[in-house]
C-alpha cells in the first residue's frame, strides 16, 4: 500500500468529525458553546500573556472531551503556571520535543483538570505574531483573540 492509498489527514480529520455529529447528536452544539465559554473565561485569567484559541474549538472542529487549546506568549512558564495555581486548578506540566521543518524546539505545556480541560501552551514572547501553520493542512493556523471570541 503506497501514502498515496491512504486518506489524508484533512479527510481523517472530516470522517471523525462526521463521526462525532452522529454520535454526539444535538448536545454537540450546547457542547460547542459551554466550551467556548469555558475557553473565553480562561483567556480572561491568562490576559497578561496574550492568549490566543487554536484548534478546534474555534473551528467547530471539537468532540467531547476535546481539551481547550490555548496558546500563550511569555518568557517566563513560571508566570503562566501561577495563574491555575492562584486558582487552585489542579494541573500537570509537559514539555515536548518538536522537530519540524528542519527546526527543533521544546514546547511547553499545561494541561489544566476541569470540566472542560484546558491546554495553554507557552511561547516565548518573540513568537507572539509567528504564522504557526497546520499539520493537517499546512495552512496557518486559525486563533482568536479574547476579543475576537467574545
């Protein structure tokens, strides 16, 4: 069997999608809000570290469980992390080793427990205006600002 056999990620990602509407039914769009407003009122907390949603969230592209992506811009992970501590959210750090397009980096990330679990991942704060493009479709990747989601 060749790659080229193979579906593509964007058609992967669109039968999951498919998958999920059947599955999920009429409680996916209540879903979709309350996630939303879960999202907004964690960039809220994060407001000191330009915080913008990526993924699916904000494309509709979600299921249940689908954690909030969040990205964040600071030199300091230190800074992002007092913010669930102060509210006491129970949280777990991870850093992974990303090599793509030639480059290698380490990114940094929170995954914050809760009803809807929330990653912010943390950039530095030079990365704040980068065009991060898409695995799937190699295009930019879609993000909202607070004021963009509100």
């Amino acid at each position: 069997m060749r790659p080229a056999d193979l579906p593509s990620n964007s058609e992967r990602r669109d039968e999951i999608q498919a998958f999920a509407r059947l599955h999920e039914g009429t409680t996916r769009t209540d879903n979709l809000r309350q996630s939303r407003l879960s999202a907004l009122k964690r960039m809220r907390l994060l407001h000191r570290f330009p915080p913008r949603l990526i993924g699916g969230l904000g494309t509709s592209h979600i299921r249940q469980g689908s954690e909030l992506d969040i990205r964040v811009f600071s030199d300091s992970i230190a800074s992002v992390t007092a913010v669930p501590e102060s509210e006491m959210l129970r949280f777990d750090v991870e850093r992974t080793d990303v090599k793509k397009d030639g480059q290698h980096r380490i990114d940094t990330h929170a995954h914050v427990k809760g009803d809807f679990p929330f990653e912010p991942t943390v950039y530095g704060c030079d990365k704040q205006n980068f065009a991060f493009k898409r695995s799937i479709t190699g295009k930019a990747i879609e993000r909202a600002s607070i004021k963009e989601l509100e």
